[in-house]
C-alpha cells in the first residue's frame, strides 16, 4: 500500500482528496496542527502528522517517508513548495500541487469579458497573480516528477472534516444578511466551475497516470455570478431576488482579494488537458446543486 503525504487535510479540498485516495486504496498521512481534528482525522483513515506549515523539518520527513506528496493546503505559500521540492528532490517521487485559476482572473469589477478560455497558465498574469503563478512555474520546472493542478471554482459538498466550499458559501453568507443574492456591477462576469468529486478523481487519476510537468486546470461548466446569486437567492428562499454591490461594497465584504477575483473577475479556463489524459467529470450543473443542497 502507497502512502501520500498530503498537506491540508482538514480543509475542503485536502479532505475530499484524502477520501478519495484512501478509497482507492492508498494511506494517507496528513499535516494538521490542531489536536481536536486527529480523532475524526484517524475515523477516516488518515493519520496525522503533527505541525504546522512553518514545520521545515516535519514536512521534510514526511515528504521523504512517502511514497507521493499532494499539497493542497495554500497555493500561495512558496516556504512550503520549496520544502517539499528540497526533500524530494533526487528521488523520482510524484509531487502534485494546487493552484487556483484566479491566475487567469482579470479585475473585471463584475463586467462581462470576451475571453479564450486558458488551457495553461497565462504568460503575463495580473500583478496580484504573479507570486502564486511563480509557484506554478518553479514547481513544472524542477527535476522531478511534479504536476500542477489548478480548480476553478468548486461546489458540492466536501468529502472530509469540511464540507463546504469558500466562493458559493461566501455569497451565500451575504445573502442572507442583504435578503437576496448579490454579485458585483453587472454580474455578467463568468467562472468555469467544478464539482468537488470530479475534483477529487482528477487528482487520482494525474497522481497515477499523469507524466511529469504536467498542468490541469479542472472545469466542468461555467457560469455569470450574477446566475449564480440568483440560484442562491431561490435556496434561501427568496425567489430569485438579486442586487447589484458596488466594487467598494464588496471589498468591505470580502476584501480585496475576495471581491476583485473571488467575486469580480471572469476566469475562463479548459481542461482540454486533463480530458485528454481521461478525465470524464460526471458534474455539470452548480445552479441546481446550489439550489438542491440548500433546500436539502
């Protein structure tokens, strides 16, 4: 039996990861710092290792004990990637990270874009994404077999310690404090999206088949933030009903990093590459499942 150190486990993309991995046969050890989560961690099958991202050493050791190494817990955290590529390096093993396509997000402030989607990461990102890409890059470009999985935005519900998403929770939240859903402008900017459980078969199938270098971006469907704060509206049960947030509104909401590519941009991505390498997402409506889960 393979075993795959995984950093952030207990978060939504990590936990749903694991589940699937220790579903498909491999063990799983996971980082996690806080004592309370190791009961339901070790319930599911994962075995904890103590610490935090800034434990050098411990992710080192872990990484070199493993037979892979999958991070999901920061796509902006360069400490941790360069760990991973030190203790790995010279040793062949599989390394995945994850990105997130707001490296293809423009500043739109919720106006709609005429854009070809990405099939890779884009040459000249916005200033905000050049840290995040420069992780991306630096881990295609080290000798070894390292892969970059890059999500759009993900819904459904988690398979791990954490069941909810961050975009559709976060507008949801809002929602209901302003008594109907909300976008920003026009809300006619657009983000291809995914369902978590194709998701988490994607990183499966690139941890066992994908050859090294490798890019995915994981899409299954797009749709305008403004849709989605309508289908939004009708689970909380208020009929469709939707407003405008100016860019300053939403800022206070969410943040800066939040409202202009969490919220306000348009990232349009294919997975042509992931298709080609036979993913077959079974997912492709977050409309309905928006409206489904919260009336479920």
């Amino acid at each position: 039996m393979k075993t795959i150190f995984m950093t952030g486990v207990t978060g939504y993309i990590g936990g749903s990861i694991a589940a699937r991995l220790i579903k498909a046969g491999y063990r799983v050890n996971g980082l996690a710092r806080n004592e309370k989560d190791f009961p339901a961690l070790i319930e599911a099958g994962i075995q904890p290792v103590v610490g935090t991202l800034d434990d050098e050493a411990t992710i080192a050791s872990a990484a070199e004990s493993a037979d892979a190494v999958i991070n999901t817990a920061s796509a902006d955290n360069p400490y941790v990637v360069a760990t991973i590529l030190e203790a790995l390096a010279g040793t062949h093993k599989k390394f995945i990270h994850t990105s997130g396509s707001s490296i293809a997000g423009d500043k739109a402030k919720g106006a709609y874009a005429i854009i070809e989607p990405f099939t890779f990461i884009p040459k000249n990102p916005r200033l905000e994404k050049a840290a995040r890409v420069a992780i991306d890059r630096a881990v295609l470009a080290a000798d070894g077999h390292y892969m970059v999985i890059c999500p759009t935005m993900i819904y459904g519900t988690g398979m791990g310690l954490k069941k909810d998403s961050a975009q559709v929770p976060m507008l949801t939240e809002a929602a209901r404090a302003a008594a109907c859903g909300v976008y920003i402008g026009t809300g006619e900017n657009r983000w291809s999206n995914v369902h978590i459980e194709d998701l988490a078969n994607l990183y499966l199938l690139v941890l066992e088949q994908a050859p090294s270098g490798s890019f995915y971006y994981a899409e299954n469907g797009i749709n305008s933030l403004k849709e989605i704060a309508a289908a939004v509206s009708k689970s909380l049960g208020f009929g469709g009903k939707t407003k405008s947030l100016s860019i300053e509104e939403a800022i206070s909401l969410w943040g800066m990093e939040g409202a202009h590519f969490g919220m306000g941009s348009n990232s349009i991505v294919s997975a042509v590459a992931a298709r080609s390498l036979g993913w077959l997402p079974l997912h492709n409506n977050l409309l309905s499942t928006i409206v489904k889960t919260e009336h479920d």
